[in-house]
C-alpha cells in the first residue's frame, strides 16, 4: 500500500510504528487475554470470581483451589489418563503419516497415484458421518472377535486413520531431493534403511508439525472418546470435566481447567520453531 519513497518519510514512517505497534498489543491481548484470565481465576476465591471477576485477588490468593483440583477432583487420575491417550494416538499418527507419506512420495509404486487419490478422497468426507460405522468397528472389529470398546486401542487405532496428516507429509517428502535417495539406493540400503536413516533425519519440520496437531487434537477430543470409554475412570479430561462441573465449586473446576491447558501449551513452546518452519514448508532440505 505504501512505496519505499513514502516509506522513508518521517510522519508515515511514525504513524506506521503506531498502528504496528497498536496492532499488536490487540493481538497480545486476545489470544493471552482470556489465557491469563484463565489462569487468575485458577487461584481466585469462588466469591471474588462471582463479585469482582475483574478485580486483582482482592480478598487474596487461594492456592488450595490447584491442590483440591488435583486431589479431590482426582484431576490427577484424568489428567494421566489425557496423557495415555495422547501420547498413544501422537505415537500412531506419526506411524501411519510417516510411512504413508513414504510409500506415496518417495517409494511411488505404480499404484502410488491411486493410493493418493483415495487419500485425498477421505478428506472431503464429514467425520460425523464415519461416527456409526467407526463405533460398529470398534464395537466388534473384524479378526478379533473381542470389542475395543473401554480400552486406549479404541481411541489410539482410529486417531491414526488421518488422511491430512498423510497428505501434508507425502507434500513435505515431495521436497525433499530425490538425488539423496537415488545415492542411497545406489549404496545398497533398502526401503527400511532409506526411511530410515535418510528421510526421517531430514524430516524434522513435518515431523514436529504433526505432533503439534495430533497431540493437540487429541487433548482436546470430546465426542469420540465419550462414546467409546464409558468407565470414568479411563476418561480424559475432556470428557469428565463437563461430568464434574455441576458438583464442584466453581473456583476449583477453573483450577482444573488450568490445570488441562499446561501440555498443549508446553508441546507449542518446544515445537513452535518446528512447526513454523515447518508450517511455511521452508527448511526442508536442510542439515
């Protein structure tokens, strides 16, 4: 909108700095707005919350609220059982996006088109749609003979069935040099060698990208592990925190809400320079 001339001239230049700076306070303020909220109503009395929500701890700070979370809730129980089921479906999402990414972008069998066509296909199908037949599967699925439902496999096997990862995956394989795997053929290594000790070493961006997204979907998944784990005491905290809310002291259930937003949080922190490198597709051939 403005040319290099205007740029360097002092008044624009000013009102530039401004509405920069004015942009990004808004920003700051509301993604980390309700977050810090949040996060002072984790460690606010129940009654400053209802009277003064705004206020800063007028009657004090309550630190029992996080200790009556994790024990008396049992926050503590639901809280490992979220990680269980997040670092299951983290570990079989990367599986099948990795390999099949592999298969399609760099193995490309004659059949390799097809395969990501039917991929593709599977993204333009609404996921409530898939909820019946997914459940009739896990309820009794084929060469078992013995339901998943009540068991971390009935929420770790269907979470890895995600086509996006697999495509996004297969695109990030598709820049990587394809000399690389042609001197690797050539000194002998095979499919399992090349994945490997080739691809999966240059592979960090994506490899961080989809961790980001399955263990942040995964923490936040309700409907599918409602239907499938109906025993409370294998539920995430997801699905018994609605449970609890009516029951438990306000004060508290904010608590334990903080209490459930600390790994997402964490997992962006570690990754973030991954999954913006890796966000934007830049870096791929690096190192």
């Amino acid at each position: 909108m403005l040319s290099p001339f205007d740029r360097r001239r002092p008044p624009v230049r000013a009102g530039m700095t401004v509405v920069n700076v004015a942009l990004f306070v808004l920003l700051v303020f509301a993604c980390l707005g309700p977050l810090l909220l949040l996060m002072k109503f984790a460690i606010t009395p129940t009654q400053d919350i209802l009277r003064t929500p705004l206020a800063v701890f007028p009657n004090g700070v309550r630190w029992e609220n996080l200790s009556q979370a994790w024990n008396e809730v049992h926050i503590d129980r639901y809280f490992l059982n979220t990680v269980v089921l997040a670092a299951g479906s983290w570990f079989f999402q990367l599986l099948v996006a990795t390999t099949g990414g592999f298969v399609i972008s760099v193995l490309r069998p004659r059949y390799a088109p097809l395969l990501n066509a039917l991929v593709i296909a599977t993204l333009f199908v609404p996921g409530v749609v898939l909820l019946v037949p997914l459940y009739l599967t896990v309820l009794n699925p084929p060469l078992i003979g013995q339901s998943l439902l009540n068991t971390v496999w009935a929420v770790w096997l269907p979470s890895a069935a995600s086509a996006f990862n697999v495509v996004i995956v297969a695109r990030f394989f598709d820049s990587l040099p394809r000399e690389i795997f042609e001197a690797a053929r050539v000194d002998g290594a095979g499919p399992l060698r090349l994945f490997v000790s080739v691809v999966l070493p240059m592979s960090k961006p994506i490899l961080g990208v989809v961790s980001v997204f399955a263990v942040i979907a995964s923490w936040k998944d309700f409907l599918w592990p409602m239907l499938v784990l109906k025993q409370p005491d294998l539920q995430p905290l997801s699905v018994r925190l609605p449970a609890i809310q009516a029951q438990t002291d306000l004060g508290v259930f904010l608590a334990a809400l903080a209490i459930s937003t600390i790994v997402p949080l964490v997992v962006f922190v570690l990754f973030q320079r991954l999954f913006l490198r890796g966000a934007g597709m830049s870096g791929a051939v690096k190192g």
